[in-house]
C-alpha cells in the first residue's frame, strides 16, 4: 500500500482532521523513542522512520488520540 494511501485512512480515522493527526503522530513518535513497542507487524524501529511505524499505527487503529492522553496523563 503507498504512503499516500495510509495517511488518507489514518485521516479517516480522525475525522480528516489534519492537526490532530500531526499532533497524535508527534506524541506516538516520542512513545516509540522512549523505548514504546511497535504495535504493528512487520516494522521496526531499525529499518523503518518512527514517523511511518506511528501513521502506520493510527491508520489501523492501533493507536488513538484517547490512548496517547490516557497514556500521557501523569503529565498534564
């Protein structure tokens, strides 16, 4: 699947919302280099950008913006 196809159904899933997308993609890039597990198959940290691993992520609904806040709680 191209690049371009897998951020469309990551925006998909966000209600086409493009900036809760780039948030909800810095918050999960800075999970994964804090040492967080991938959460899809087939991708990992040493051959692929964290940028990608994380759209990949959201775009199967791996991870959502509930997740990141309920995660990320002790810090608000």
């Amino acid at each position: 699947m191209r690049m371009e196809q897998i951020v469309a159904k990551a925006l998909d899933r966000l209600n086409n919302d493009r900036y809760i997308l780039s948030n909800l993609i810095f918050a999960r890039v800075k999970e994964l280099s804090l040492g967080a597990p991938v959460l899809v198959e087939n991708m990992n940290t040493k051959t692929h950008k964290l940028t990608d691993i994380a759209i990949f992520e959201i775009a199967e609904g791996k991870v959502t913006l509930e997740k990141i806040q309920d995660e990320n709680a002790d810090f608000f």
